[in-house]
C-alpha cells in the first residue's frame, strides 16, 4: 500500500505540466506588408530544466518557421532557418529583432485581432500564446524598404 502511495505520488510529479514552467512575456506579432510573412518576438522565461523550442504552429497561420540571423562571408546579417532555438535551465530565451524570431507564412486571421501561437518544446510541452496581430511599423524590423518618399 505504501508503494502504491508513492507510485502515485511519483506520477502526479510526473504528470504535472511541464509547460506550467514556461512563461512567454511580450508576444508581438507584426503582420508583413503584402505577401510578406508576419514575424513574432517573444521573451520565454523557464523555470524549469533545459529544453530547446523545435518547432511552432497556428491555426492563424499556414506555416511557421524558426529563424535566425547569420553574418554572411561579406559581412552582412542574412536570415536563416533553423532546426530549434535552445531554453536554458533557469535561464530566458528572447526572440528579438535583428536575432531569433518566429517567421509566420500564409496568414489567414482578421488584422487587428488576436492570433493564436502555440510553441512546442522538445520535452514535450506545448505553451500556447496569443498575440495581438499588428501591422508592421515603418521604422521596424525592415525600414530599409520604407526609405524615399
Ligand atoms: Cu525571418
């Protein structure tokens, strides 16, 4: 009976959300310009052990990639797509501007409503996160493309 007691309270230990341990601060989700695809930054804070965010999905959205930015042999930052970004233990991933993102494809939301996100993790979890969808700003991520006028 004791180790009954035990097995169960091992498994509760177990069961419990390992999610719960990953919060996500300050989801912004800017919509592209045309055809362009949205961009998502996001803090994530884990409580927990290390884990690696692999992959992203939307009902919001056709396809959701991980992106991040590489100096090319010329100097230049180019954007490149990766496998996962890693979670530290006890540490904070940040998804910024000029650094890791989330590059969203095929929007099929409202403009101005909200969009939901869910992130999964290689341990398993799923932390789902809902974003007001806003339009890009001028002298955002790419004003490059804004200059003249
Ligand atoms: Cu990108």
């Amino acid at each position: 009976m004791k180790k009954f007691i035990l097995f169960c309270f091992v498994s509760l230990l177990l069961a419990a959300p390992a999610h719960a341990e990953i919060m996500a601060m300050q989801p912004n989700v800017k919509l592209g310009i045309g055809e362009r695809p949205a961009v998502m930054f996001v803090m994530l804070h884990n409580k927990g052990a290390a884990t690696r965010l692999v992959s992203a999905a939307s009902p919001d959205f056709e396809r959701i990639e991980l992106h991040t930015h590489k100096k090319n042999p010329y100097g230049m930052m180019r954007m490149v797509q990766v496998d996962d970004f890693a979670l530290p233990a006890n540490g904070m991933l940040a998804l910024k501007p000029g650094g890791h993102h989330l590059m969203l494809f095929g929007f099929k939301g409202k403009k101005g409503g909200d969009v939901r996100i869910d992130l999964n993790f290689a341990n398993g979890a799923t932390l789902t996160v809902r974003a007001m969808a806003s339009r890009r700003e001028k002298a955002g991520h790419d004003k490059m493309h804004h200059h003249g006028h």
